[in-house]
C-alpha cells in the first residue's frame, strides 16, 4: 500500500520562518522598552509638577502680607473760642520759632513694614501780614507752583480753580486805620492773593458801590459806568493766572477809585452768573448795604447751584459784621472779621456782632 510522505519544507521557506520569529520577538522587545520609558517620563513629569505644586503651597504658607497703613486726621474740634493775638494793621508778623512748628512724625496703629509721614497742616487763621508802608507801591508777584488751583484771602483759604473776588470801593474804605486806611489794606491784600495764584487757576475782581464794575470797565469813574443790577446782568470773563495778567490787575487795583454807596446784590449777581460758575466767591466789605434785606430774602435764587460765599468783614464790628456774618450762613461760607489787624471767626467772633461795637 502506497505511503503519504510529507517532506520537510524547503530551506528558503524555513529561513523565512525563522527572520519573522525573531521581528516579532524585536518587535516586542522595543513595546516593552517605549513603555517603560513613558512611563518613567510619564513619572518624572508628575514628580515636577508635584514639586511646583510644593514650593508653590510653601511660599504660601509663609509668607507674610503687607500691612497697608493709611493715615486719617483727627476731626477738627475748636478749643474755648478765643481771639487771636492783637496785630496792628501796619504791623508785620514774627516768625514762628522752630520749637512750635508742627514736626513730621510717623503714625502707625501696629508694627508695619510701611509706615505713611503725618502730613503738615497749615493753619487756616494764620494773621495776614500787611507792610508797614501802604504807599510802598503795589508789587505783580509770581506766585509759585507749577499747577493746580488754590487761594487765601484775608486768612480764608480755599481750593478752587474758578476765584471771583468781589471787594467794596466805597467811600468809607477811605476810612484811616492802623498804618493807612481800610481801601490801603484792601488793595494789598487783594493783589497779594491775587500774585499768589497758581497757572491754571482763573479769576475776576468785581469793585462796587452803589454799582458793580470790572477792571474792563470804562473809567476813570468807574462807578458811573457799572452796572445797577437792573435788565439784563453783564457777562463777566474769567482771567487766567499768568504773570502778564496779574501784573495788568496789580496796576489797575492800584489806581482804583471808589464811588458813593455800598450795594451788594449787584456784584453777586455778575459772579454767580459767571460761565463756568466760580469754585470760591470772595466778599469784602466795611459796611451794612442798603439792600441787605433785598440780597438775603433773594440770595437762594441767586445762587441755585449753592456756591458758598466767604465774607469778609474790615475793621467793621457790630451790625455791619453781623450782616456779612448772616450772608455767609446763608450760602454755606465762611465769615471773617479783621479788627485791628487781625482775623477772628468761629465763635470767638460772635461777641463782635452785636449793636454795643456799631460806631
């Protein structure tokens, strides 16, 4: 019977056998190496993002904030109203000494790594200082600073860009005083504030009698070409604070005459219709008006954006101070008296307001 004989596979065939065995063997091998390299990559990533983490949550843990300390001032509480030191008109003020001016000093409520300087606060009541001489002439001063708005008058300080001075011409400023007369004392303490002013600050001068008028106005009797408060009211322009202009209202201030008659609604109407209106409102007198009762019932309506007005009484107790004192309260301004010199406001004012200092 015949036999099946199956004859071993050729040589070629067995070689092929054999080089595929051993790739799938290579191939393998390399599987097993990419995966223990991405896991050990794989790892090592896990460990740095881990150590970040660490230094990150430690950095954290100790680190200590910054303390942030603010400074806030004291509330201003006015001691016993007393008056201040007697000053002669033509007097000039002494130095202070070093020992009494206020020293920097550091406040902190705890221990801190920053610590904010207490700032200087100039007194608002420091006395005015007029020269001995009020026929020394009449200077344009530069003032100083390089921006920014800012003014004082007669000890009233205030931070406004918009300044309208309004400032009685009558004929009692002719009245003598220690040194000269009310109008000398005026007229350099107007052009003293005014040479102080700021660049970027603007401002007017409004002079009046029985009329109101400007440095535009015609003159030389000025007041007879001001305007009585009756029509329509004037426009008035603002003035910028530069050196040529100041110097121009120096000389004009300088050689102002006064008119009759002391009449305040007029030149307070020509400042609060100013356009924009006026930041700080400045009102000089020595006498009652005769229309007081007219500029109080009517000063609301005058003033509908409530700008306040700080008056400014000169050398005029009694019931002359007693007026400018009520225009002040009406408005929300502040109220000064000068009385031999010196400026007296708050309550130590009130005892000059009554009928026992009227002339």
């Amino acid at each position: 019977m015949p036999q099946l004989i199956i004859s071993p596979e050729s040589p070629d065939e067995l070689h092929v056998s054999e080089h595929a065995a051993q790739l799938e063997i290579l191939i393998a091998r390399q599987r097993r190496v990419d995966s223990i390299q991405s896991v050990i990559v794989a790892l090592i990533i896990i460990a740095l993002i881990a150590g970040i983490l660490y230094l990150i949550s430690l950095q954290l843990a100790y680190r200590q904030s910054e303390t942030i300390v603010t400074y806030a001032p004291p509330p201003v509480e006015e001691e016993n109203p007393v008056d201040r030191p007697d000053m002669a008109l033509g007097a000039k003020p002494k130095p202070t000494s070093a020992s009494s001016s206020m020293a920097r000093v550091l406040a902190a409520a705890m221990e801190a790594p920053v610590s904010v300087p207490m700032p200087e606060e100039s007194n608002p009541t420091t006395l005015f200082g007029i020269d001995d001489d009020f026929t020394a002439g009449f200077g344009a001063g530069d003032g100083d600073g390089d921006g920014g708005g800012g003014s004082s008058f007669f000890g009233t300080p205030r931070s406004g860009r918009r300044i309208a001075y309004i400032v009685d011409f009558s004929e009692s400023m002719n009245t003598d005083a220690s040194g000269g007369t009310r109008l000398d004392a005026a007229k350099k303490e107007l052009i003293r504030s005014i040479s102080a002013l700021k660049p970027g600050t603007a401002f007017n001068v409004l002079f009046f009698a029985r009329t109101a008028w400007t440095i535009e106005t015609p003159g030389p009797n000025h007041e007879d070409n001001g305007w009585n408060g009756l029509n329509e009211v004037p426009p008035i322009a603002w003035h910028p604070a530069t050196d040529q202009v100041k110097a121009a209202f120096t000389r004009e201030i300088g050689k102002m005459s006064v008119g009759r008659g002391t009449v305040w609604s007029s030149p307070l109407k020509m400042a609060l219709s100013m356009s924009p209106a006026p930041d700080t409102i400045y009102l000089l007198s020595d006498g009652e008006p005769s229309d007081l009762d007219y500029t109080l019932n009517r000063i609301d309506g005058m003033n509908p954006s409530s700008i306040p007005v700080d008056t400014i009484a000169l050398e005029s107790p009694g019931s002359a101070a007693d007026a400018m004192n009520d225009l002040a309260n009406e408005t929300g301004g502040r109220f000064t008296l000068i009385l031999e010199g010196k400026p007296i406001s708050g309550l130590a004012v009130e005892k000059y307001l009554t009928d026992d200092f009227d002339d």
